[in-house]
C-alpha cells in the first residue's frame, strides 16, 4: 500500500473529526499519519499496520482517559433559572404545586418536605422540566 494514502486517510479523519468534536477521530488521524510515516521511511506493509494499531490503540486509551477522568460523569451545567423567584398559583394534594414562570406554567415541588409552601419561593434547582422550590430568603413567615 503506498505511505500516501495513510496521509490521505489521516486527513478524511481530521475531516470528519472537526464535525464530531469527541477527538476519537482526531486519534485514528494520528494513527494513519503514523503509518505513512513508516510507509515513507521505506516500512513495509506489515510494519504500516503495526505503527498504525499501536498509535491507534494508544492514541484511543488516551482519548478515553481523558474524557474519563473526572469520574466517568458529564460536567453539569448551571442553571440559570436557580435564584430565580416564582409565584405559587396553586398546591395540589401530593405536594407538588403549579407556577407561574417565564410568561408559563410550570410543575414544581419543594426542596424537602419540611419546606413551607408560600405563595412566593425560589427555585433551588431544576429537574427536567420540574422547577425545585425553597424558601423565598426575603418572605415574611405567615
């Protein structure tokens, strides 16, 4: 196989890499540039294969690593509704309440269950499309 396809290969990987963003891509485009690089010093066949599995293996354990290092976990983004003040239009029997919010209604609950329900609270934290309700810190105890 001649070394110059490695390198056109490497850069179809480039390529498709710069629309995926996981740098898994850009891993194998490195391998594939290594086995032209060994194709170009005069490696056979063979050898190609083998700097490319290598740099390939490596290059993907590193990959891997790197997107697994905090714990496996997707780094949370932050919401920017928490803070936010909401009005209380009506609580239902289990606990969970109605809002009114950004122009909508929206489902809520409390943060605990010793939360005492108002008529104004802040949202703690978001949930899907469940806004999380807790002391309004500027309310008055009724």
């Amino acid at each position: 196989m001649p070394w110059w396809i490695w390198w056109v290969l490497a850069l179809a990987f480039a390529g498709v890499e710069m629309l995926t963003g996981t740098f898994y891509l850009l891993a194998l485009a490195l391998a594939a540039l290594a086995g032209g690089v060994v194709g170009w010093l005069g490696g056979s066949f063979a050898w190609q294969l083998f700097a490319v599995s290598v740099a390939g293996i490596i290059g993907c354990s590193l990959t891997y690593y790197w997107h697994h290092r905090a714990g496996g976990k997707p780094k949370q983004q932050m919401a920017l509704d928490v803070g936010q003040r909401v009005r209380v239009l009506e609580w239902n029997d289990d606990g969970s309440a109605r809002v009114s919010y950004r122009g909508s209604r929206w489902d809520a609950i409390v943060a605990t269950p010793d939360t005492p329900r108002r008529d104004n609270m802040v949202i703690v934290e978001v949930r899907g499309s469940v806004l999380v309700l807790g002391e309004n810190p500027l309310s008055t105890p009724r």
